[in-house]
C-alpha cells in the first residue's frame, strides 16, 4: 500500500469506523449489505459461471490498485478514485457491487481499514449506492444519447458525479438515525453534499478519463455498453461482405422497461434514507434534550465530569432512534430487495 | 504491496487461533464495545487494558501498532469539529463554546473507532490473508465470494507491481502526474491496466478451465477450530460483552 503512498496522507478514502453509528444501524445496514450480496451473487451467476471467479477477483484487484493513484483534476489538487460508478460500467452492476464488497472486506480484515461492525454500512454506502446509482443513471443516459459506444464516456460521466454525492446524502441520513450525537440533519446534509459534489467532480473527470481509454482500446470490454457493438462486416477473398453480430455472450440488455423501475429504484435507495431520516422523532428527541439537557447542564457546573449525567440520557435516547433505525432499515431492505427482483424477473422475461 | 497484507510474522499464541475464531472474536469484541454507553468511562479502559494485552501476547511492535492507526485520521478531525457543529445546551471550555452532546460525540466516536481499529489491527497483524479467507470459508460466506476474494488476494500484488512499472514508465517519460494535462497519460494507463487485469482474468479462468475446473474451487481450510481453541480466542470478547452488560445495567 505504501509504495503508491507520496501521497499518500491526502488520500480522502474514508471508510467509517467501528462506533461511528450505534448497534442497531450497524446491524441493519449489514444486512442490508448481506442481502446486497446475496443477491449479487445470484444475479452474477451467470456471469460468473461463464467468465469464472477469476476476473472478479481480477477487477477487485484492479480497484484496489487504482483506488491508491493519484489523479491530477485540476486546480493542482489530485483526487483518488472512489470507483463504484467506473467498475460498474466496466463489469455490469451485480458483478461491481461483488468487487467493491470484496475491496471493502479486504480493505477492512486485511488492512485493518474501516471498522468490522462498520462494514455493512461502508458496503451499503460505497459498494452498493454507488454502483447502482451510477450504474442506471448511465444507462438511461445511454437511452438519450446517440447509439454509439463512446456513449457510454459521458453518461458514466455524470453516473459518477451523481453517485458520490448521493452516497454522502445517505451517509447523513444514516447519522441522522444512528449517530450518537444530535447534528441537525440539514446542516449535515448540506456540508456532506456539499463537500461530496467537489469530490463527485474529481471522481467524474477520473471515471471519463479512464473510460474513454479503454473505450479507445477495447471497447468490447465495456459491459454498460456492450449492446451498441457495432457488426463485424466480413470480406472473403471474392469480394463478398456478411455481416456477423460480435460475439457477446453477456450482453447488458438494451435499455427498456425495466431501466425505469432501476431508475426508481436508485433513487429510492438515495433518497429513502434521507426521507425516512426526517420520520425520526424529531418533537421525542427535542422533549428528551429538554429533559435530560437541563439537569446535566446544572450538574455540569458542579461535576468535574460534565457529561456523566448526560450520557446516560443520550444513550437511551439513541437506544429509541436505534431501534427505529433497525426496523425501517429492515422495511427499506425488504422493499428495496422486492423492488430489484422485480426488476431482475423483467429483465429475465427479456432474456428469455 | 506484499501479498501477505499487514501480518506481522512472528510466532505467537494469538497467531496461532485460527482464524475464523480470531474472526468471531473480533466481530463480537467490536460490537461489545459499540454498544456501551459512551459515558461509562471504565468499560473503555478495561477494553483498552484487554487490548493492550493481547497486542501483547501477540508480540506485535508497538511502533506498527500506532503507524497503522493512521487510517483512522479522518475520523479524528470529523470527531473533533462534532462539539463545534453539535446542538444541544453548551459547556464552556478554556473559553470555547463546545456542545455537550458534541464532545461526548467526539469521545464516543474516537474511542469506539480507536477500539475497534486496534481490533482489527490485532486481526489483520496475527492472519495470513490465505488463513484469513479460509476462516470465512469456515463461516460459512458464499463460496463464490470466497473464490473472488482469493484470487483478489493472490492477484493483488500482480496487479499493483503492473500499475508500479507502468508508473516507472510514465514518469520517465515526463508524465509526473502533477498537472491537468498529465491525466490523460495518467487515466490511460489506469484503463491499460483494467484491460490487462481483465485479460489475465480471462487467461486465467481458462486455464483453470483447462485442468480440469467445473466451478467449484477446492477446500481452503483443513480444520475447524477445537473446543479449547474457541474458549481461548474468544476469552477477551466473552469478557467484553461482560463488561458492556454491566455498563448498560450500571447506566439504567
């Protein structure tokens, strides 16, 4: 990890710690995490099957790498490369959601990087909102843009930007539910989005730039933009030109119905969590502040410790919120996952 | 990048728990402490203690310890701006109006993060990553994630010594990477290198293919853990979830 490290302490990969959000939120967004992968696994079996568990770990591998460059983005800052839009338009999004959860779980067991309780949330955040919202935003950009391959540089394009700031607005709804200190969620949300649209561009220029090389060398490789491969035309030695379709044995499906319910669904994943965020109870949190807040803050004057009396309060307070973090992360997991089968049962019905 | 992670090669008794024991081990250690009241400052320094024991018993060099608890940077600053941008009634410190529920934020966040990183750093400096995936085989995680993981694993050094030689080889060309201009040269070579790692994937599932692989990876672990083995690794987490009871119980 060193040897790329010049840099390497403006390395802005954050990965959140153990601690950073209350048991219950840990929880909840590990299994939404496990049911990501689950279901990841599924949907890629195919894939996977085919092209073997090799070139995932390959692509893993890849990102890790890459993840540790340092790109030049102008204004003589260098921004790191977060990924999920690019792997996603690389592999296809079950594939990618795969790859980052294992750069995650390798980042967090192997190089004791991110915190094991916090993994779930690190997967759901980086590894899960950001390939899928990356993902369907580029591909219904794809449905918009002109049929060519070198399509796919733009829509992705804008598939990164969007993704890290979504994925920093579900980190401040997630702390709004399950962090431990009261930060108003607008003041959060705005300097989270805020920070995370500059990082967003950093990420986007990256993600082109990189695109457009391997668009430029093998664009058959790009999977987002497998189904604009163009014939191949044949020439015999007569004279006589036939056309044969490329061989593209997983072929991202073209966009269609399903792409809306994908886009839907993205965006319900990002913007769910910060509305259910403000389903928090705010009135019963403001009557536990006033209650608890007020002996402490006399005590304060007094106890050498000042937050002894405060703390017990607080944590039962975080107790309530948690709890509620729990069933609604259940809730959105249940419904997130209905919502994709449905998706993946249309996109079957294609296939078919 | 060494292909053996953050393992420290020392012989050790914590060295030698296997794996999936180390893992549980951690998994409930981390979650003890994440659900104790921040303000039960004595269950923290217990763990602490605990902690500092078994890096310890596993003979690992201070100095690494406290190098790698430098990931852990950005979450100090963001838990030290917590008393700045917290609400709630304020507390008065050398002149600076601090938010309560912030600086005990700021206390929870650095203390649980520290906790948990020293944890993993445990973790992470006493496993081989080959017994490490051979761990979460015996847990049981898909055997597919388990097969990716591996070749990630195995490939990672691969792959970083290719992004090495190409950096070599663009920055003797004058392409240092420190202004605009150079991204190109820069994220050109990043898409060179996903076109290789994807080939080499290629060749090398068809060489698996080739001797003979029908989609099943064989066995990593040879044996599960004994009684003895479980009781021993996980003594420090049991005592942890002691400890976080009674600092639940003494907070009611």
């Amino acid at each position: 990890m060193l040897r790329f490290g010049r840099n390497k302490n403006n390395n802005e990969r954050v990965h959140v710690p153990d601690g950073f959000f209350n048991a219950p939120t840990s929880v909840a967004t590990g299994l939404i995490a496990a049911g990501a992968v689950g279901f990841s696994l599924q949907r890629a079996n195919r894939e996977l099957r085919e092209t073997g568990p090799a070139l995932a770990g390959l692509t893993a591998a890849f990102v890790f790498a890459v993840q540790m460059v340092n790109f030049p983005v102008g204004a003589g800052t260098s921004g790191h490369l977060l990924g999920g839009a690019l792997a996603a338009a690389l592999v296809g999004p079950w594939t990618a959601v795969l790859v980052m959860s294992t750069v995650l779980l390798v980042q967090g067991l192997l190089f004791a990087d991110g915190g094991l309780t916090a993994l779930g949330t690190n997967i759901t955040l980086m590894g899960l909102i950001t390939v899928l919202v990356g993902y369907f935003l580029t591909r219904a950009l794809m449905k918009v843009l002109p049929r060519r391959v070198g399509s796919v540089v733009p829509a992705a394009t804008v598939g990164a930007l969007v993704s890290v700031p979504v994925a920093a607005l579900a980190f401040a709804g997630l702390y709004s539910i399950g962090g431990a200190v009261d930060i108003p969620l607008g003041k959060l949300a705005t300097a989270m989005v805020g920070w995370h649209v500059l990082v967003g561009i950093g990420e986007a220029v990256i993600t082109a730039a990189v695109l457009s090389a391997v668009v430029a060398t093998r664009p058959d490789l790009v999977y987002a933009a497998r189904h604009l491969q163009q014939d191949l035309v044949l020439v015999d030695a007569d004279g006589n030109t036939s056309t044969v379709s490329p061989d593209r044995p997983i072929a991202a499906k073209p966009a269609g119905r399903s792409l809306g319910v994908g886009v839907a669904v993205t965006l319900f994943v990002a913007g769910g969590l910060s509305l259910f965020a403000s389903a928090h109870p705010d009135g019963l949190e403001f009557v536990g502040a006033k209650l608890g807040f007020e002996g402490a803050a006399k005590d304060s004057a007094v106890a050498g410790s000042p937050l002894a009396d405060y703390g017990v309060h607080g944590i039962g307070n975080a107790q309530v919120s948690g709890a509620l973090a729990g069933i609604i992360g259940v809730l959105v997991t249940i419904v997130v996952g209905l919502a994709i089968a449905k998706l993946a049962s249309l996109r079957t019905n294609k296939a078919s | 990048m060494s292909g053996d992670g953050l393992l420290v090669a020392v012989d050790s008794p914590v060295h030698r728990v296997p794996a999936q024991v180390k893992l549980v081990a951690l998994f409930v250690f981390v979650l003890a402490v994440v659900s104790t009241p921040a303000a039960i400052f004595w269950a923290f320094s217990l763990y602490a203690v605990m902690l500092v024991a078994a890096v310890v018993v596993a003979k690992l060099p201070a100095t690494v310890v406290s190098r790698r608890l430098a990931v852990e940077t950005p979450f100090i600053v963001f838990a030290l701006l917590l008393p700045f941008v917290a609400t709630g009634p304020q507390v008065h410190v050398l002149g600076l109006h601090l938010s309560q529920s912030g600086v005990l934020g700021a206390w929870n966040v650095l203390a649980k993060g520290t906790l948990g990183v020293i944890a993993a750093i445990l973790l992470s400096a006493t496993t081989a990553p080959r017994d490490l995936l051979a761990g979460l085989e015996r847990l049981r995680l898909p055997a597919t994630l388990v097969a990716i993981l591996s070749f990630m694993v195995r490939y990672l050094s691969v792959v970083s010594d290719d992004l090495h030689r190409m950096r070599v080889a663009r920055e003797s060309r004058g392409y240092t990477g420190g202004r605009v201009g150079h991204l190109k040269a820069v994220a050109g070579g990043v898409g060179v290198l996903f076109v290789r790692s994807f080939e080499r994937g290629e060749r090398v599932h068809l060489a698996m293919r080739s001797r003979g692989y029908t989609g099943r990876m064989p066995l990593l672990s040879v044996s599960g853990a004994t009684r003895a083995q479980w009781l021993e690794g996980l003594a420090i987490s049991l005592a942890a979830v002691t400890i976080a009871v009674a600092a639940r119980v003494v907070s009611l």
